[in-house]
C-alpha cells in the first residue's frame, strides 16, 4: 500500500528525516509520536507530495511519487484524506460546501449527487443535519467531525490525521479516537496518524512508531509500549520528552 524507503530531509543544514523506511499494509492503522520538531508532520507532507525527499523513494501502491509530474501527484492525492490539526474549515462556506469541496472541485458529480454524499459522510461522523450550519456555529469538537467527514468525501484509500485530538478535552478526544477506529474498521482505510498524545495511540492504532533523529523506531503495539526496551520510547511515554 504505502512504501517509504530510505528517504531523507534536510531544511537548510538540519537533517529532519534521516534515511528512514515505513511499510504500511492496506487498512493498517499506524501511529508515529515524537517530541515536538521531530519530524511527524514532515513525514506526513513527504507521504502526500506536499514536499519531496532529498533522496529515497515513496511508492503509493507502486507508483513512486518522487518520480512523479504535478498533474500525476494531484490525481495520487485523491487517494488520501487528510485531518488537519485545526480542522482548516473555510470560514466563508457552510458545513454542506466544506465536506463537499473536494467533490466539487475533483469530480463530475451533480449537485444531488454531491448532497448526498455529503448528508451519508456527515451521518457517519455523528453530525446529521449540520449541513447549512458556519464554521463559527460550530465547537471544537464539532469541527473536528466536520474537518473528518470532509476528509473521506472522495472515498479515500488512505487518511492522514496531523494530531486529530489536540486542543480536545478527554471526552472529545475519546469521541474522535472512536470515530477513527470506527471508519477504519467500516471503510477499510488505511490510517497513519501523527500524534503525541498517549491516549489517541493507544486506541487507535495498531502499530506505534517513534520518531527519534530522523528515523522510526522498532515498532511497539499499544499491549507493548509501555514495556518498551527503547529508552526513547519509555521516556516520551513517561512524559520526559513531550516538547
């Protein structure tokens, strides 16, 4: 599904991802954590096209992005979703036209298709009946599931999720951290999540990865990490490396 191999990145003379290699199987759920600066978010804009390695290759179901044209990666990205941190909703359109952007902008569907679309997304995220509702009418929370059902619009194949519970009290946290298992397991997306907080990885994924000087960790699994051998790893769990 998703094939990272060796790639490296440097911004200026820091090196931020240093020859690092990741497999991810179709509807896997993986987690990457780190400090941060480390490097998660950088990873997940390499994964997308948004910026390219240094050198290595990035395969999406075979087709390596690096050796891609922008016309070729814009039509790759319509396999992905993606969950930004601050949900980045567009102030200026209702909950119907945010979810039903990538379809519009993407796709030959009708306006009834797009609806409806948009009405099955919004249910399956909890939020049935928001569809003429602002941005600024919505919590927290609210947006997060509204940023979600945006992101798997398209039907995507893969969904990127930058730090989905942050700014979230612990019961939002946990609503979002079972809307990802939920849609995994209802879908059969394959999820990489980027995070730091303790309790979204371990609810949500299936493999823990931890970024530490460019490069991923031996995986733990959720039964695993908080008996890790990494010194790394027991660490960040403990809390001595969260900034």
């Amino acid at each position: 599904m998703i094939e990272i191999k060796n790639i490296t990145k440097h911004f200026g003379t820091k090196q931020v991802v240093n020859n690092l290699s990741l497999s991810v199987n179709q509807g896997e759920k993986i987690a990457i954590i780190g400090p941060s600066g480390c490097g998660k978010s950088t990873l997940l804009r390499l994964i997308i096209g948004l910026q390219f390695p240094d050198s290595g290759h990035i395969l999406i179901e075979n087709q390596d992005i690096t050796q891609m044209t922008t016309k070729e990666i814009n039509k790759l990205r319509l396999k992905f979703g993606l969950l930004f941190q601050s949900s980045a909703l567009f102030d200026s359109m209702n909950v119907e036209h945010n979810v039903g952007f990538t379809l519009r902008e993407n796709f030959k569907f009708s306006n009834d298709e797009i609806q409806k679309t948009v009405r099955e997304k919004l249910e399956l995220v909890d939020m049935k009946g928001t569809e003429k509702n602002m941005p600024s009418d919505l919590s927290g929370g609210m947006k997060k599931r509204i940023g979600l059902a945006r992101a798997i619009a398209a039907n995507p194949e893969i969904i990127l999720y930058d730090e989905p519970t942050t700014g979230l009290d612990p019961i939002l946290s946990t609503n979002i951290e079972d809307l990802i298992v939920k849609l995994n397991k209802k879908l059969n997306i394959t999820s990489i999540i980027v995070t730091h907080q303790i309790s979204t990885i371990l609810r949500t994924a299936d493999k823990i990865y931890m970024m530490h000087e460019g490069k991923l960790l031996e995986p733990e699994t959720p039964k695993t990490i908080y008996h890790s051998q990494n010194k790394y790893i027991r660490e960040f769990i403990r809390g001595g490396l969260t900034e």
